[in-house]
C-alpha cells in the first residue's frame, strides 16, 4: 500500500507514474493500493482530461466538508474528550467566534483552539469565551 498526502502537490510526471504503477499486468490483477491524500485542488487536477486515465483507476472517492456550526461544537467537544476533558472549556459564544473564522474547516478549527488553549493555560484561565477567540484570531491569524 502507498499513501502520498498532499497529493495536489505532485507533479503532471509523478502522477504518470503512478498511473503506470497501477497499470502493472493489466486492470487482471494489481497488488498495490494507492491512497492520495490532498486538498481540494487535487479533485480540480484530476478532473483535467490528461489525467483520464488515473481518473478511471479511482474506485473510491471521499471529499471531507465543512463543519457546520453545531458540527463545528461537538468536534471541539469530541476533541477535548479524546484530550480527557470532561467539562466544557469553549462558551458557546466562543464556539460561534470560530466557527466564523474557520467556516467549519477541521484544519482552522484544530489552530485556533490550540491558540486558544495554550493563551488560557498561560493565563491559568478555565473559560474560554468570544472576548479570548477573537484576541487569538486577531494577533496570530489575521496578518
């Protein structure tokens, strides 16, 4: 099995060959998985006609969404339970501030929660509110 993440990043020549590794005996029988991992521009490369033949290789394809807003919560809630925190430490006010930011991206919702964390473990604070989220997104996301 070979997974490439960031697989928007390869080039037109890698992709070739990875399309000639999964040609290997035919479409008969091939020992290999291949798992390309990618953002959003990876489905945009593919969808280019030099790329058919890859294309047609795919047996399986998943395009992660955004979060919504109630998403957005219970993954931040999820997240702090896996960490083995019971309590809520996000208000829900603070859960509305980044899900504005992040519009519901797992990605952006992971940096700004972690800012956040570590800015309420300096301070020793237990509550994170909408005041906080928007003081982190403000000094280290937006410049």
């Amino acid at each position: 099995m070979i997974i490439s993440d960031e697989a928007h990043l390869l080039s037109r020549e890698m992709l070739e060959e990875v399309r000639f590794l999964l040609n290997f005996k035919m479409d008969s029988y091939n020992p290999m998985s291949l798992i390309l991992a990618g953002q959003s521009e990876l489905r945009d490369v593919l969808k280019k006609q030099i790329y058919e033949a890859i294309c047609q290789r795919i047996d399986i394809r998943y395009h992660l969404t955004p979060y919504d807003r109630q998403q957005t919560g219970e993954y931040i809630k999820k997240h702090l339970e896996y960490a083995g925190e019971t309590r809520d430490i996000f208000t829900e006010k603070a859960i509305g501030e980044i899900y504005d930011y992040s519009h519901g991206v797992a990605r952006k919702i992971n940096k700004v929660c972690i800012a956040c964390l570590m800015h309420a473990a300096q301070r020793q604070t237990k509550l994170i509110d909408d005041h906080v989220v928007r003081l982190i997104i403000e000094d280290e996301f937006n410049w």
